[in-house]
C-alpha cells in the first residue's frame, strides 16, 4: 500500500504535515492576519493548503500584485537630451524588450513625454499634471524599475502653476505690492468652489482670448503667442509675490518651491527624493552628462545649458545653474553609487557636442544603461521565476497525493 510520500525529491520539493497545516490556520485565526516575514521555501505550501495565498506579507507582496509588465518613465530636460533619447530608443530599448520578453515573459514599455501630449494641453496647461499621470502609472504598473532620469545643465522649463491653494493665494495677496502684476494675476486664475479645498485655478488661453474677440473660432498661431507672452508676463509678477511672502514669513521656501520648480525637478523628486531609499534602490536610476568648454555665443549652445543676457553679453545663468548643481548632488545622495552614474566629460565643438567624443560617451551611455535596468529587473524578475517553480512543485504534490488515494479507495473512493 502506498503511503504518502515526506521525501522533498519525491513530493516535488516539498513535505507538507496535515497537522502543521491546521495549526497554522488556527495560528493566523488568533492573530487576525498580522503580517510578519515568511519564508516561501518553506512556508509557501502551507499558506496554499490553508487559505492564505493572498496573505499580504513583505515577500508576497510583489506577487499578488500581479504585475506583468517593465514600464519605465526616461525623465530629462528635452532640447539637450535628444541624442541620448533616440540612441536608447534605436540602439538599446529594443534589446531590453527583447530580455524582458524571453527571460520573464513581460512586457517592456517606455514613457516618452515627448510624444502622446494632446495639443489641448497647449491651451488648458494640463502638459505637466500628464507626466505627473504617466510617472504614477510606472510606480504602480512596473515591475521593477519604474523611473530613469539623464540629468545634463539644463534646469528645464518652469510652467505657470495651473492651481494654487486659497491658504497661498492669500498669502500673495497679502504680500504683492504690485498693483500691476495683482491685477494680471487675477485676469489669468478663477477659483474653483467644488475643489475641495476650494483652490485658484489657472484659465486656459482661449479665456483671455474671448471667442468674439478672435479672428476665427479656433485661436490662430499668432494670437496663442500672445496670450503665452502675458501669461509669461504675469507669472513674472507672480514669482515676485511668491518672493515677498516668504519674505514675510507667511510661506516657507519650500512650499514655494513645489509651485515654482521645473517639470524636470518636479519629476525627479516624486521619482526619486520623495521615496524611502530602501526601496527607490530598487526602483530608480540615474544618468549625468556633463559638458565642457561650451561657446555661449554659439546660437546652438542655449540647447544644453541656461543662459541670459548680461552687459549686451550672453553668459551662464547662474541661478538656474545652482538648480541644476543642487539637484544633481540631492539624487546621487539618495540614490547612492549603486543607482547614480557619471561619465567623463563631452567636447564641446563646433555649435554642437563634438562627434567623437559624442559618440564614444553614447557607447559608454548605452551599455550602462542596459546592464543597470537588466540589474533591476532581474532583481525583481527572479520572483516571478521562483513563484512558477513554486507552484509546479505544490502541483506535483498535490497530483502525487491524488494518485496515492485513488491507489487506496479506488476512482469511487470518497473521504
């Protein structure tokens, strides 16, 4: 008579007591489903027998959370990124799908901002609030890395904040002596009473530029520049009374800060600095360029770094400079040596990066790229790899005990 089986070889890879079982389930019964950390080697199979698959613990919790794609959101300035984007996309995207795919059967997707932006955006000023979408999207889809950011010397743009709190509305309006600059600023926002709280919004363009006002019903190319003129005009203003009431104590830094940073800067902190670095390890990535001996009076140069006009003359803008400076070192603190990379310094040469040194640093570029994000999808790929060995294991278990109980009663035998 054949008896059931306690050997790992012969059960598939694992022994399972009926007894341990039970007990187990009266164990999770008493404490009402605490978490605490369990071993899937050992533990898993019980979990199974007893109802608690989906018992959310630390080392189940990528599990159950189904996930079967890598999707990625490339953060970075645009004008001064365009080489490294295309290269990734010719060179090294198409063999990272191809790895996710034969490795773990997943998905891999990138998140490319400069595609797939309505043109609506344009006139409602929805273009930022859509990446914020689409980076949340990778942190809550991906499995793995979710987040890349190529930092250079551009700080980026700085968009008009599309809403304002009541309690920073007030604080301007207390502070901005401008009667000039209040009163552009109250023509460009409206409250919203159904937010809650109740906030500032900022109009869309086609607002300051009634229907009855316009040439045709659809606003021309000529009138959208000049309502982005007085609304760049404005923001002006507005920047100023962010200034003075943190002046007056009535904001800190900070707070202006979150409405005033680049898109860039915005992306990067909810990427990277607003996340636990015990778990943005395993999630971001970071890649710096820098460039050296850059002619400011080339017309290309304002591409790659922030410039201004100073004395008929143009030079660095050291303010936005610092921004950058100060951004780069806040990442590679947070995300340590294992996630942060530099590469030697580009040549500048004539009007452009210099070819040679272009595409030797794009070589370097490529090949860390793809072995650093092959690092953290393996990291996390592993799981899924363990969680089918898993499974077929219990599977034989459960086919072996099956046959030995219809060895002992017979096809008709009942328990």
């Amino acid at each position: 008579m054949a008896k059931p089986v306690k050997d790992l070889k012969q059960s598939g890879g694992f022994a399972i007591d009926k007894d341990k079982i039970d007990e187990k389930s009266n164990y999770w019964a008493k404490c009402k489903g605490e978490p605490r950390q369990m071993s899937l080697e050992k533990d898993l199979p019980d979990y199974v027998l007893s109802g608690r698959l989906n018992h959310h613990t630390e080392n189940m919790g990528e599990l159950t959370k189904n996930k079967k794609v890598v999707k990625i959101f490339l953060s970075s300035t645009f004008s001064d990124m365009h080489e490294e984007r295309n290269y990734l996309l010719s060179k090294i995207f198409p063999k990272l799908q191809k790895f996710c795919q034969n490795q773990y059967n997943l998905d891999f997707q990138v998140v490319d901002m400069r595609w797939g932006v309505r043109e609506e955006a344009d006139d409602d000023h929805s273009g930022p609030k859509i990446c914020m979408s689409e980076l949340k999207s990778c942190q809550e889809l991906s499995l793995g890395p979710n987040f890349v950011c190529l930092l250079g010397q551009r700080y980026g743009s700085c968009p008009t904040p599309p809403e304002i709190s009541m309690e920073v509305w007030n604080a301007i309006d207390k502070s901005l002596n401008d009667e000039e600059a209040r009163k552009a600023i109250k023509k460009w926002y409206a409250k919203d009473v159904n937010m809650k709280p109740p906030s500032m919004i900022l109009k869309p363009l086609h607002e300051i530029i009634p229907a009855d006002k316009r040439k045709e019903a659809k606003m021309s190319k000529e009138e959208k520049k000049k309502a982005k003129a007085e609304l760049d005009s404005m923001f002006e203003g507005l920047k100023k009374g962010f200034e003075k009431a943190v002046e007056n104590k009535l904001m800190t830094e900070e707070d202006a800060k979150k409405y005033l940073w680049s898109v860039t800067e915005e992306e990067v902190y909810k990427g990277v600095l607003f996340l636990p670095k015990d778990k943005v390890k395993n999630e971001a990535l970071c890649f710096v360029r820098n460039i050296v001996n850059i002619n400011y009076q080339d017309e290309n140069a304002k591409r790659f770094v922030e410039l201004k006009e100073e004395d008929n003359k143009v030079v660095e803008n050291s303010d936005l400079a610092d921004n950058v400076e100060r951004l780069v070192e806040e990442t590679k603190s947070h995300l340590g040596p294992e996630n942060f990379f530099t590469f030697p310094d580009v040549k500048w040469g004539h009007n452009a990066m210099d070819e040679d040194s272009l595409k030797q640093y794009l070589d370097e570029f490529g090949k860390k790229f793809e072995k650093e994000v092959k690092r953290l999808i393996i990291q996390r790929g592993f799981i899924l790899v363990y969680m089918n060995l898993i499974i077929t294991k219990i599977a034989l278990w459960l086919l072996y005990h099956v046959q030995w109980f219809m060895t002992k009663h017979g096809k008709c035998g009942s328990l």
